[in-house]
C-alpha cells in the first residue's frame, strides 16, 4: 500500500486537475481550450474513482490494476485530443482543420492498428493487453507530436503567450517522464525514485493551472528577431 | 488531393517515429513503465 507521502502527493496532484478547469473557466477559456480542460477534468474524476477502487480492494487486488490500466488508456486517449487542441489553435489561421482531422485519425487508427498487431502475437488477455499497449504507445506519440509542434511554434514564430506556454509545459511533461524512464532503467532499485514518479504527475496540471491563472489571452511574446537591435 | 496525401504521409512519419523511438527504448529497458497520467500509485503489470 502507498504511504503517506504518496497520498500527500496524489492529493496535491488532484487538486491541482481541478484548479486547472476552474482556472480554465474563471479565465473565460473553457471553450477555447475545451480538451485541455475535459482531459483535466477526466484526470480529476479517474483519480477519485481510483481513490476508492484502491481503498476498497487494496493495491495488488486485480480490480485496481484493471482499473488502473483501462484508465489509464482513456486518460492517454483524452491527453492526445488535448494535444490535438493545441495544433488546431497553432494553426488556426491557416484553415487547415481538415487536415488536421484527418491526420489525427489516421495516426490513432495507425497507433491503434500497430498495438492490436503486437498483442495478437504475445497474448491471450487481448483487450487487457491491448488496453496497456495501446496506452503506451500513445504515449510515444504525443511525445514526438509534441516536439513537433514545438518546432512549428519556433518556425512560425507563434507570439501567444498562453498558447507557447501551455505546449511547453507538455513538452517539459513528456520529456520529464523520459527522463524518469531512463533513471528507473539505470537505477531501478532507488526507493527514492517511486516518488518522482507521481510527483511529474503534478507538473503539467500546475503549469496549466499557473498559466490560466497568470497569463491572459491577449499576451504577446516579442520575437527575437523583432526585438534585436541593428548594430 | 497533394495535400490529403502530405498529410498521410505525414502521418505515417509520425507513427513510424515514434514506434522506432518506443521499440528502441523497450528494448535497452528494464521492464519499467511509462505511464504519465496523475499522481495514482502505479500497480504492477500483469500482462509482462
């Protein structure tokens, strides 16, 4: 069973899901940014439900780990949208929502396609299986979307604010969870590394937060190009 | 039609992308999992 430290964290980390919608919706962006927020609400109602599937069944019952892993695909699945968001609102104006459309069905059906091929192989609990390597390989996904879309605010030179910060913060998220990937694989027997873990899980719903809160929509970021004096 | 088909192959350059890039890490990996949704304690896998 987790500690109290454990639970401390949780507890902050589902605080803060909420205060994102609630900054979301205090701030007037709810709409705008409408994935952002259903995947932060999502996130908010899946650890409640987690909370009392754990309290009731206990941490190696084959409930939460069900529970766990299904959840854990929908929120992949909800974080992927939200990604998608982000890029119809980077490319707003170059009124390309239907390529973009297609492109993100395409990928899903592609991600989709490719986790069913590796589970038929390996395993008789399809679904289950199916379930956890779908999530995985999302993940992998959003990742590399990411970094790409980064490369297109840089290229573009995006100006909003809010907009810069909000794909920064993912892109700080995906590459702090590779890098906690990478520490577990070389120094996987350090107990401190189970609470890092959890604790990158608040980093994105802060920032978010922070940035709904803070930086307001009509924020401009002077590029550098603009702002370089002449010698 | 030119830009349907950019945007499949696009598609296709992310998918193959970022498969290489989790294959690659699977492979050099110990087991662990990535998972990067909330702050929940992780349960182990019951499908390795």
């Amino acid at each position: 069973m987790p500690g109290p430290l454990e639970y401390c964290i949780w507890l902050v980390c589902t605080l803060l899901e909420g205060a994102v919608v609630v900054c979301a919706v205090k701030s007037q962006s709810f709409r705008r940014y409408i994935f952002l927020n259903l995947y932060m609400g999502l996130s908010f109602l899946v650890s409640v439900f987690r909370y009392q599937v754990l309290s009731h069944y206990g941490m190696a019952s084959s409930e939460y780990v069900y529970f766990y892993y299904y959840s854990d695909t929908l929120l992949t699945i909800g974080l992927y949208f939200a990604l998608l968001n982000l890029y119809s609102l980077v490319f707003d104006e170059m009124k390309v929502e239907r390529f973009l459309r297609l492109g993100a069905i395409l990928l899903l059906g592609g991600t989709a396609w490719f986790s069913y091929a590796v589970v038929q192989q390996s395993s008789h609990r399809i679904l289950s299986h199916f379930a956890y390597e779908l999530s995985q390989n999302l993940y992998f996904v959003g990742l590399v979307l990411t970094y790409a879309l980064w490369g297109a605010i840089l290229k573009m030179r995006e100006t909003r604010a809010r907009l810069i910060q909000l794909v920064l913060a993912l892109g700080v998220y995906f590459s702090a969870f590779a890098a906690n990937y990478a520490l577990q694989n070389l120094y996987f027997k350090a107990g401190v590394l189970r609470f890092v873990t959890p604790l990158l899980g608040c980093v994105l719903p802060a920032a978010w937060a922070y940035c709904f809160l803070r930086v307001s929509e009509e924020a401009r970021l002077a590029p550098s190009r603009l702002v370089a004096v002449p010698r | 039609m030119s830009r349907k088909l950019t945007v499949v192959l696009l598609a296709t350059l992310v998918l193959f992308g970022a498969m290489s890039l989790k294959t690659a890490v699977v492979k050099h990996g110990n087991g662990a999992v990535i998972m990067a949704n909330g702050g929940a304690p992780q349960p182990p896998v019951p499908w390795k």
